[in-house]
C-alpha cells in the first residue's frame, strides 16, 4: 500500500432476519471516524430490528475515535432496548475492545453467523 495513499473506510447496511448488520472494511481512526459516525447515527441505523451487528471483520485497526462511537451506539441502542453485538477475529480490534472494557459491555464474537438470532 502507498503510504501516502488515504485510508478507505467502507461500510454497508443491510437486513438479516430481526438483525441490521453494519460492515465495515478498512481501518478506522481519527480521519475515518466521522463517517463510521454518520453511518451508525440514529437515523441510519435500523433500531426496530431489535439487534445491531457491527461486523469488524475487515477492520485491521481501530483506534480511541472508533471506540467511542462504539460506545455511544451501545449507549444509545440500551436506551431504546435494542441489542449491539461486535463480530471481529482480528487481534488488533479484539484487543482495544478488551484493553477499554468495551468487550464488557458489548457482545464480541467470530463470526457473522454466531451474532444473529435463530430463525
């Protein structure tokens, strides 16, 4: 990768059953962090599915931006009764949301199929 080339953050919405799954690819810090935010504001986000996924899986990095938005979506989401659950395998995520007690607070697990309720 060049060096001086931007970091992409890519994120798409969509249904799964009773779940809207958030998933983001790329790496998120203080220069992507404003557009995970307007992705995962209230109004983007589909509360009435009862369960949010955030799928990391295809995030390398996350930094202190990134978290706290995680945090304010998972204080938002208990506000209104709706589950969050972070799905990620990479080491580097799993850790910040370990070293900041997100992982606490916040359901993270391997894979997709793991987060969403049985049909």
């Amino acid at each position: 990768m060049d060096e001086g080339a931007p970091v992409v953050l890519r994120i798409s919405h969509r249904r799964a059953g009773t779940a809207h799954v958030v998933e983001v690819a790329g790496e998120i810090d203080a220069g992507t962090a404003p557009e995970l935010r307007r992705e995962l504001a209230p109004e983007a986000v589909d509360t009435a599915a009862g369960l949010v996924v955030i799928d990391l899986s295809e995030v390398r990095f996350i930094d202190s931006a990134g978290l706290t938005i995680l945090a304010g979506l998972h204080r938002r989401s208990r506000e209104r009764g709706v589950g969050v659950t972070v799905v990620t395998r990479q080491y580097a995520v799993k850790r910040a949301l370990s070293i900041t007690g997100l992982d606490e607070l916040i359901p993270v697990v391997a894979d997709l199929a793991e987060a969403l309720p049985a049909e």
